[in-house]
C-alpha cells in the first residue's frame, strides 16, 4: 500500500465554478481519486453540516471506518469536494423570520477537521478554497435559490428587499457571515495551517486560466498539461447574461409541492412511490430571466465597509490581487 496518504478537501465557495472543477477536473484526472459521485461519497458530509461538534468527536471511529473504505492500494491522492462546506446557511433559509437556523461556518471547518485529521487515515491533509466578488456572489446566490426559496418570502421576493434583509434587517447575519473570506479562511488556517490552504480567485480562472489552473496544480501536484486538457471550454452553471441573471430551473414536483403546500398544507397525497410522481420529477421548467438583480450605491458602500478591510488581509496574506479583479479593497 502507497504510504503518505494526502487528501485535499476543496470547500468551496459555491458559485466559483466548482460543479466545472468537480465534473470535468476532480473526477476525471488521472492522479486523483475523487471521493464525490454518485458510486462514491461519504455519508457522513451530512453530519458535518448538521450535527454538533461533540457528536463529530463521539463519531470518530466510524467516520474512520468509512474512510478508510475509499482508500486504494495504489492512490495516495484523494479529492473531496463540496461547495457549501464554507456557505451553506447563505442558501437554504426556509422561514427567514422569525426564527433563523444558521449553520455557522467556522464550525463547520472545526468538523471537518475532526473528520478528516483527527481520525488520522490521511498523513496530509490540505484545503482548497475558490472565492468570488462579493456583489456578484450575491447575485448568482439569489438568483441560483430565487424559486426554490427567496420567490417565497416577502422578506426576498425581490433582490432589493433580499439586500435588505441580509444587510439591515437580520440580526443573526448569515449571509454576510459566510461572506467574511478572510474571518473563514483564518480558521483553517488555525486547524490546518497556512501552508496547507491555496486560495484561488474565480475572476483569474476567467481571465487568466491557464495560471489559475497552474497554482491549483502546483499545490495539488498533479500533472498541468492534463488538467487544463480536462478543463478545456468547459464552463457549467452559468447564471448571468447580457440580459439579466437566470433563475434555478425546478421539476414539476418541486412546484405542484409549492402549491400544494400552500393550499392544503402539509397533508401526504401519498404519491411518492406511484408511476407519476417519478414521471414529473424527471420534467424540469426552465428558470426565467430576472432583470432587476442590481446592488444601488448605499449597499454597495455597505458592503465595501463591510468586506473591504478583509478582503485586503486576505489578498496581501496569499498574494491574490483582489483590488485588480474589482473587490471590495481598503
């Protein structure tokens, strides 16, 4: 068996193109051995972001045992990837007021260490961390969630009133807590050390991918000419255009649920397993194009005041350049 065992845990954040990373990098190079598909993922990411610190810790041996399951005789490089590990209380708000559940990112990245260091299958373990502008986080968040949760509200049915409510109104500060790049990286700096992060800006994949695929190779070790082949054109998920941002697509079921939710309550029709409720999952609507996805000049300078600080920690930290690529910058 190959000694030195390393895995690298990309974190995310979402909407840095990792569903690009994930399907045609990560899963397909010939040095990795991805950990994330449908044959192969660990049951236990969910606990990570659901269950308490202390029940992790308690878990240990199990999540060990599962681990150790996906190891390889000849592999000593493994990938997991998931994109909300760093933002998942920015998506799935389901009753903004008034009562919020976040899951606070920090502590996630505290799981993740008892996960995968503190059970020791690995000999390394190294993090990958994609970010974005803010404002255009925000955007491609909204509109990436708009029918499946914020059209629902009328604390966020429209983005105006969604900027209001995540900067203004919500004491808890979900939102922008995920956002504080430099506050979430700090903390696995703390449990992983400095040397073992690589950040990486999705502005530079877009202008300059040729480097940005060089550093993720160069702190991954694996083979450049390889992974830009597998990169290539490829871009997925792409929500803005010319004219405007485009909303999440949903099945027929995700939305005769919304309706039936809405007029009849929770009350079982007792068609989960029939014929029909698996013929209109498959049978998807298109999201339609949402024109009014701007930030105005008193949120924009909320937010500079908010992330401007950080955000030049962070770039001066790791050598990234944000004030070129239009961050928020003090």
């Amino acid at each position: 068996m190959i000694e030195n065992k390393e895995i690298y845990i990309h974190i995310g954040y979402p909407k840095t193109a990792t569903t690009t990373l994930q399907n045609h990098l990560f899963s397909n190079h010939s040095q990795i051995e991805y950990m994330r598909s449908e044959s192969k993922n660990l049951s236990f990411i969910r606990d990570v972001f659901f269950a308490r610190e202390n029940s992790i810790k308690r878990n240990v041996n199990n999540i060990e045992n599962e681990l150790n399951q996906f190891i390889l005789k000849d592999r000593n490089k493994y990938v997991y990837s998931e994109e909300s590990l760093t933002s998942f209380s920015m998506f799935y708000r389901f009753e903004p007021n008034p009562y919020v559940w976040t899951v606070e990112p920090n502590s996630i990245a505290r799981k993740i260490n008892s996960a995968f260091k503190e059970t020791e299958v690995f000999d390394e373990v190294k993090i990958v961390v994609t970010i974005r502008r803010k404002d255009a986080m925000l955007k491609s968040m909204y509109t990436q969630v708009y029918n499946y949760v914020f059209k629902k509200l009328k604390e966020t049915n429209t983005f105006a009133k969604f900027l209001k409510y995540a900067i203004d109104d919500n004491s808890d500060g979900f939102i922008v807590d995920a956002l504080h790049y430099n506050d979430v990286i700090k903390e696995y700096e703390k449990l992983f050390g400095k040397d073992n992060i690589c950040v990486l800006v999705f502005e530079e994949l877009k202008k300059d991918k040729e480097n940005y695929i060089k550093k993720l190779c160069e702190f991954t070790e694996i083979n450049y000419k390889e992974a830009l082949d597998l990169i290539g054109e490829n871009k997925t998920n792409s929500r803005s255009s010319n004219n405007g941002y485009k909303s999440d697509e949903r099945n027929l079921i995700e939305l005769l649920s919304y309706y039936k939710n809405k007029y009849l309550g929770s009350k079982s029709l007792g068609l989960t397993n029939s014929w029909i409720y698996i013929f209109l999952k498959k049978i998807y609507i298109t999201g339609k194009v949402l024109k009014d996805i701007n930030i105005n000049d008193h949120y924009d300078k909320k937010l500079n005041d908010i992330f401007s600080k950080g955000n030049k920690k962070l770039s001066e930290r790791y050598k990234l350049n944000l004030e070129k690529y239009g961050y928020y910058y003090d």
